[in-house]
C-alpha cells in the first residue's frame, strides 16, 4: 500500500504532524504499536478513576493555537481548555510557600513579603529580561539547524546575545534574587527538560518566564484528551491510524528511506516520520549500518534526562488543595544531586502532586478524586533495583503529601498504580529517561537529532527526541518543522490558514500553491 508519507507512533508529535500533512493534502498513515493513541500524552483508566499518564501542565499555548489555527480550528474551544489561577502552589521546605500567577503585581507583593524589596523588583526585572529573551530566541527554536555553519547566520548571532552560554540557569538566577527560594521558583521548571536548574543552560530561565505570562492550562477530560481528540481530528480529514500494529523496520533503499515493515504488512512511502522515543526507534529500527554519527554506542554515550516515580491514587476523599502542587526539599540542591549521581533522595525529597479533581470532577467518581503524584528521580540505573525497593519508597513518597496537605492520604486509597522509571524502561522509553536526551547546549540545535534525520534521505523526526527538545510546546514545534520541510521537499505551498509553510530566515525553495 502507498502513502505520502507514514507516521511511526501516535504520540503528540506524530499526531500534530499528521494533522499538518494531512490539511497539505497528503495521504498519511500513523501506525502505533499500543491499543491506543497519546503515548505518553494518554489517559489511564483504572477502577473509575482517570488519569493522566504523564503531562499535566498544558502551558505555552501560542504553538498550539497556530497549529489548530492552519487547520481551521481555535484551539481552546476544541481542547476545552481550562485557565489555572493559581496557576500552581510552590511550597519550600525551609518555609513559605508561593501561589504562582499570572497577576505579576501579585506575585510581587508575594515575593515581597517572603523574601523583601530586592527580589520583588528583581521580578519586574526578570519579567521584562526574559520577555525579551523569548522574542530574540523564538527564531532559534522554530527553525530547523543544519550543523555548524548555521552558527554564522543572523539568527545566531541574535541568540548568542542572549543564551550566555557560560552561565547556567541558576547562575543567571542568582544575578537577579538573593533569596534561593525564589532563585528556586524561577528555575525548578528545568524539571520538565528533565534537567537540574545548575547544569541547563541559562536560555530556559524563559522556562518560568512563559508560566507567569501565558499561564497553565487545563484541558476538560485530562491533558490525554488531547491527543485523543487530535487523532479524531486527524481521523476526520483523511489521516489513516492503525492502533496495535507496531513498526518493526523502517525500509531503505541505500539510505533513502523507501517504506516500514509493522508487525501485519509492509507499506511503501518515500517520508517517514518516527514518532516513537529516539533512542529507542533508532536501535530497534534503522539499520546500524546506516547510523554512524548516531551509532548504538554513541546514543548510549550521550546523556539522558531525569525519570520519575509516580503514584496513580484513586481517593475515597476529597482535598481542598490547588490544582497543582509542588513540594521543593528543604535541601533542593541535594535532592537534584542525588539525581544526577542515580541515587535515590530518601529524606524529604521534592515531590508534585496533581488534585485535578478540584477543576475537573469528571475524572474521579462522585465524592473521590485521582491524585496524580510525581517524583523526578534518576533515570533507570544498575545501582538500584526498583522492584525490591518501590514499595518502600512508596511509603516515603505518601507521607511527603502531608506536607501539602494531603491529610491521611493513605486511609482514603482505593486505587494505586506505582510506576518505576524501570517500568517507563520497559515501555519503549530507552533508560526510562521520560524527557528524552538531556538539554545541554551539547545536545540541543544542530547537536540534537536533526528533523530531516542526517544520515539519511526520507526519514524525519518528530517528538521530544528531536530538535526544539521535550515538553508539549516545543514537541509542537518539532511537527511543525518537520511539516514544513516535507512539504518543501515535495514542492507543495500549503493552505495553512494564514501560517506560513516556510522558515523566515532561511532561503525559501520553489513551492507551488494548493
Ligand atoms: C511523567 C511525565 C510528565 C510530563 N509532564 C509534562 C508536562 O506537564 N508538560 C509538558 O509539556 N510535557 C510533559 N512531559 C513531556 C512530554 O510532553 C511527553 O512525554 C510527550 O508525550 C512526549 O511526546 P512524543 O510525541 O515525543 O512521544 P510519546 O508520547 O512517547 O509518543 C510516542 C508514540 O510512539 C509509539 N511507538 C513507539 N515505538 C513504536 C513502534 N515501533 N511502532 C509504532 N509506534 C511506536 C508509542 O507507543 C507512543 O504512542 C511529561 C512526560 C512524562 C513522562
């Protein structure tokens, strides 16, 4: 059977890819290996209690809505997206806590009262600083990169101004606040590159920036819903999705990509798009022969991002605690360096619970709720051994919650799931690392897997794996990008809908209009 192009996964970056293809008029199919759509952006069902199985910050819409925009479709009427306000609850260990918002003359007299004048205004500053820091960086973050020689060009030079690549977030931090705690809320959203504020580099100080100007989101039905209603979206124009059919080989002719062997049938297609986790799709699916600067032994060398422990509890109760909470250790820099060096944080570590019910009672059974609990932890490692200790850890994890008021939690259980990052191993997710590679500036731009996979023809990237990096907006990003440049290759200006199907600061080629 013959596609334009095939999708291999049906995560958010191969559904948001399809959905762009598609609206260009191609014929696509996805294929995905589970039962159902969303990857890692799914929902669990479990003893009526829904939850998500990992995103639940919905933040930085802008991409979003352009992308729904070029298919003719306003994002938040679709997704039922919910503002947050308090956006969330940070609590510190050594004392206070912050309600974060997009009110900034709220989060001043905050910060004010926890931490004096000096940091308050320091706020004003960081606000302003990293507004500016976005506008100069977007271009770097929405165009392909190619290698080296991009660093000559115009976008380039604009971000070197502004990434300060010698400084690390929490240096830059420290420029602006004296008091770590706020030091702290302006960085630990590192976390969701899976990095430690001291080692990503000082561009995502932008990370916080875009949580206090744009907000978090929550979508009616649970961050899973999402991706559930883009593939019936996708379904709805065209787009072919064959759940419980695994691609087993991606097919070449030299190093043109040419077709995929799944587990039923083969399919021939001159662009595939893989979707599945990088590392993974790579080992299991191209050929070795083909991968040089990505050879086993140099994916295994490079390094990889935090995991998580989680807590799926359905609760016979119901808490009158915000939306989203995060407890930061009273020995923050600890707990990050025992991540890094794959030990396990036991006393006090940071932990995020979700109380999504407090927005959205359609997820739990009348009178209970589902608590999403995480817990950033080091990535799947021979120096520990989940299974014999996950129920201990369990119990340390439970009463962290106290902390966050999370009165008696254990008594009100009805349902629990633990998750290990040797269980997010074992689900195609190489070292259960979750965020994928890490974010160093040694692994991002033209350093990170290219979208027009580089060592061959025909074969693109979408996902966390693949440049912008990890976290929805910036998988978004990578669909994008890689939509635009399939549609270059084949020649086709697509209709999006006032969004352009090129690159503002690259060299446009000869398109011809649907
Ligand atoms: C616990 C957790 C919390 C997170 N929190 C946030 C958050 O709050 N906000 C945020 O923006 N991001 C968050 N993320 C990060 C990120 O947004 C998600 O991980 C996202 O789902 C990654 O999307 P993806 O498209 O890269 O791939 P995935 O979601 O992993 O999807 C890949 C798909 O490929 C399929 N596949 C794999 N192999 C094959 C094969 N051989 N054949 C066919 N199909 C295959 C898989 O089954 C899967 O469906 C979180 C991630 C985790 C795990």
């Amino acid at each position: 059977m013959e596609y334009d192009a095939v999708v291999v996964g049906a995560g958010p970056g191969g559904l948001c890819c399809s959905l762009l293809l598609a609206k260009a008029g191609l014929k696509v199919l996805v294929l995905e290996k589970s039962d159902a759509v969303g990857g890692r952006t799914r929902l669990i069902e479990k003893d009526g209690f829904t939850f998500d199985r990992g995103p639940t910050f919905f933040h930085y819409p802008e991409i979003a809505e352009e992308i729904f925009q070029a298919i003719d479709l306003d994002v938040h009427e679709e997704l039922a997206l919910i503002r947050l306000d308090p956006s969330y609850r940070l609590i510190f260990g050594q004392g206070g806590h912050i309600d974060a918002t997009t009110d900034i003359d709220s989060m001043v007299s905050q910060i004010e009262r926890l931490s004096g004048p000096d940091d308050a205004k320091g706020f004003r500053r960081y606000v302003a600083d990293n507004r500016r820091k976005l506008r100069l960086s977007k271009k770097c973050l929405n165009t392909p990169w190619k290698g080296p020689s991009d660093l000559i060009s115009k976008r380039a030079l604009r971000i070197s101004r502004v990434l300060r690549p010698w400084r690390s977030v929490a240096s830059d931090l420290s420029k602006s606040f004296k008091d770590e705690r706020i030091q702290l809320a302006m960085s630990f959203q590192t976390k969701y590159l899976g990095m430690s504020p001291f080692h990503a580099p000082s561009l995502f100080t932008i990370l916080a920036y875009l949580e206090y100007e744009y907000g978090i989101f929550h979508p009616e039905g649970g961050m899973g819903s999402i991706t559930q209603k883009m593939a019936r979206i996708a379904e709805g124009m065209g787009v072919e999705i064959r759940l419980s059919e695994p691609v087993e080989q991606i097919l070449f002719e030299g190093r043109r990509a040419t077709g995929v062997k799944s587990s039923k049938t083969t399919y021939r297609a001159d662009r595939i798009v893989m979707n599945a986790d990088f590392a993974t799709g790579m080992r299991k699916m191209v050929p070795s022969s083909l991968r040089r600067k990505w050879s086993d032994r140099k994916i295994e060398e490079k390094s990889y991002s935090c995991s998580t422990f989680m807590l799926y509890l359905g609760v016979e109760h119901q808490y009158d605690t915000p939306h989203h909470q995060i407890y930061a250790s009273a020995d923050y820099e600890g707990n990050l360096r025992d991540i890094s060096e794959h030990r396990v944080t036991w006393e006090d570590p940071s932990i995020y619970v979700q109380n999504a019910c407090v927005t959205d009672p359609s997820l739990a059974p009348e009178g209970c709720s589902t608590l999403y609990v995480l817990v950033p932890i080091t990535h799947a490692h021979s120096s520990i051994d989940w299974d014999s200790i996950k129920h201990e850890y369990r119990d340390i994890v439970i009463s962290q919650m106290e902390k966050m008021g999370f009165h008696g939690v254990a008594e009100h259980i009805v349902s629990e799931t633990i998750v290990t990052p040797d269980d997010w191993s074992s689900s195609d997710i190489y070292k259960g690392a979750v965020f994928s590679l890490a974010h160093g500036l040694d692994q991002m731009l033209w350093r990170r897997p290219q979208n027009h996979f580089e060592e061959t023809q025909g074969l693109y990237l979408v996902g966390g794996g693949t440049h912008p990096g990890s976290g929805l907006p910036t998988i978004f990003e990578s669909s994008r990008i890689t939509s635009k440049m399939i549609c270059a290759e084949m020649g086709i200006d697509p209709d999006w809908n006032g969004m352009d199907p090129w690159f503002d600061e690259l060299k446009r080629p000869s398109l011809n209009p649907q």
